[in-house]
C-alpha cells in the first residue's frame, strides 16, 4: 500500500511540473489558437493568465461555465474556450484580433480532482512585409514599405555601403521603413534589388535598367520584362499618373483620359495609338507576383511623322488657296454689285459698237 500512494504522488508531481514555454506566432489582425491540454477530469478549472506586471486574467472557466468577472478590458469579446473541447482536456484559447498588446507570456492553468497543471505559451505577433516600392528619385533610388511588424530588415543588392535607413511607427505599433542609394551610373546600368525582411516573411522589389525609346509613329508597343506567375501590374506616365491597372488577364479599366490611347494593355506590353509629342515622357510598368514587385521605365521620346507633316502641310496650302480664291470671287462680286450703272453702260456700248 505505501509503494503505490508513492507511485501516486510521483505521478501526480510530474503532471503538476510545468513543462518548457511553447512559442505561437500570431498574425496582427486575425484569431489565433493558443495550445493547452489536460489529462481530463471532474469539477475542470482553467485559467488563462498574460503575464505582465500586474497580470492580466485573459479567460477562466469553472462550475461548467465560462467565467469573466474578473477578464482584463483588453481581452474583453476577443477570448473563447470550447465546452466540448475542455471534456476532452483541450484548453486550447481562441484569441481573435490580435494586437501588438497581446504578445507575451501566458500561463495556462488547468485543475481537476485529480491534479492540477500549469504549461506556458510565448505570444509572437507579426504583421507581414506585403508590398515593397522602388523608384528613381532624383539623384537617388528609394526603397520603402509599410505596416510591418516587427522590426523588419532592409538590404540591397548589389551591396551598398551608402546607404540611408530610417523606420517610422504608427500608433498601433506597425513600423514603416525607408532606405534610399545614391544614383550612379553603374546603378542605372544593372537590376538594382531591395528586399525587406521579417521572421514571418520577406519581399522583394527589383528595379530595372532604364530603356529610351524613340517613337515617329501614331501607334507604337512599349514592353516590360516578362515576370512569371505575375498576379498584377500598374502603367504609369511621369511615375504619378496612372495609366491603367489589373489582374494579369483580368479585364482592365483605364481612366477616360487614356482610353483613347490604349489599343492593348498587359503585364508585358502597352499599346498606344494617336500618339503625339506632348504624350513624350517616362513610362513605367510595375508587375507584382508572390515573390515581390518588378519595375523598368521607359524614357519614350514622340516625334513627329514626317509623312504626316507633309500631308498636313499639302492640306493647309490647298486650303488656303481655296480661301483666296473664294475672297477673289467675293470682292469681285461685291464690285459688280457696287456699280450697276457704270456697268449697264459698258453693257450697251459694247452692244452699240456691234
């Protein structure tokens, strides 16, 4: 008998022993399982406890119900345990729109008749890297990105020892990132890449060569890199004014201005029609897939047809000429009309001399 209340009480310290913190990362935003199990058991109590300083009751559960009289405000609407789930000695806390607040260390408290166990969670929230910007600015190429979490990270490639780095945070803790390079020759002439990078995630934006292009013709093709698996892209002119926008493949609404303009519009190709000068400038394609974003701009110069000048030019003299006509006609009828008397003399004079 005293070799089996031995075996008991082993038994039941070991399950009493907090066993090694478990780390969870949760996404800002969205709900989030905590993990915690129990050997079940009658009269169950759970509770779920951030440890700060003070501690913050998160949820608790006992009498065969959920209890949170005593719930810290944070935590208020945003916790759930599920009844069914705690008969089968799951404890597992359901937290939904996760804050920054929420990181942490909890503490999971379960009881039954038999026994009692504590286990511990590390809370990681992240929020992911989900666009990244590159441009020319200047006499520098700026990269940026925002509404990250935590910290993130910022390289280029090739490697740059010039570079300029600053993070700024909004009110919900989400950081923001700038770098920006010096723009070289040697920079101009090759891919330049900006990653930006978290412990959940990392993207990539890969800034092109610049092309020039010389166009003399009312309809002419501007390309862009072939990207694969590209998910979307945006045409702009002089980097701010939108061209068109959309899914690859998908149907495309361009704004009125240059509806006119667009015979074809893709990922890897721009179409224009009724081009003239004042359409000269820089266009740039900006293509998205899963990995990152891609961007080259086109320094497009419009000249003039030729062909079209002379036409035009054939056009206006013959025009003119028609006009000058027309006036000669007019002042000489006009006259004519002046002088009906001086004129009904000639008339009979030349009628007498016959």
């Amino acid at each position: 008998m005293r070799t089996f209340f031995q075996v008991l009480f082993l038994l039941n310290a070991a399950w009493t022993l907090a066993r090694g913190d478990a780390d969870v990362s949760c996404q800002l935003g969205q709900s989030c399982t905590l993990p915690c199990s129990f050997p079940a058991g009658d009269e169950t109590v759970i509770h779920w406890i951030q440890m700060t300083s003070p501690e913050k009751p998160a949820h608790s559960f006992y009498y065969n119900t959920d209890q949170l009289q005593r719930q810290h405000q944070g935590f208020r609407g945003r916790t759930s345990l599920s009844k069914e789930q705690i008969s089968r000695g799951n404890a597992s806390l359901l937290l939904s729109g996760v804050t920054v607040e929420d990181e942490g260390r909890y503490k999971c408290y379960s009881s039954v008749l038999a026994g009692n166990r504590e286990s511990f969670i590390n809370l990681k929230a992240y929020a992911l890297v989900q666009d990244v910007h590159i441009q020319h600015s200047g006499k520098e190429i700026i990269c940026s990105s925002d509404g990250i979490y935590p910290e993130p990270t910022l390289t280029w490639r090739p490697h740059q020892t010039d570079s300029n780095t600053s993070f700024t945070q909004t009110e919900q803790k989400l950081y923001s990132i700038t770098s920006s390079v010096p723009s070289s020759d040697s920079r101009e002439s090759q891919d330049v890449i900006c990653t930006v990078s978290t412990p959940a995630n990392s993207r990539t934006a890969v800034l092109k060569p610049t092309v020039h292009q010389n166009i003399s013709v009312t309809e002419a093709s501007i390309s862009c890199p072939a990207v694969t698996d590209a998910t979307f892209f945006i045409w702009r002119f002089n980097h701010s004014e939108e061209i068109v926008r959309g899914k690859a493949g998908g149907p495309h609404s361009p704004p009125e201005k240059w509806k006119k303009h667009i015979v074809e519009s893709s990922s890897e190709k721009l179409t224009l029609k009724h081009l003239q000068p004042s359409l000269t400038g820089i266009y740039t394609c900006e293509i998205r897939n899963d990995s990152g974003t891609f961007i080259r701009s086109s320094d497009v110069l419009i000249i003039e047809d030729d062909n079209n000048n002379n036409k035009t030019t054939v056009i206006i003299i013959g025009v003119a000429v028609a006009v000058l006509v027309l006036v000669a006609a007019a002042i000489a009828i006009s006259i004519w009309l002046k002088n009906p008397k001086k004129n009904k003399k000639q008339k009979n004079r030349k009628e007498g001399m016959i």
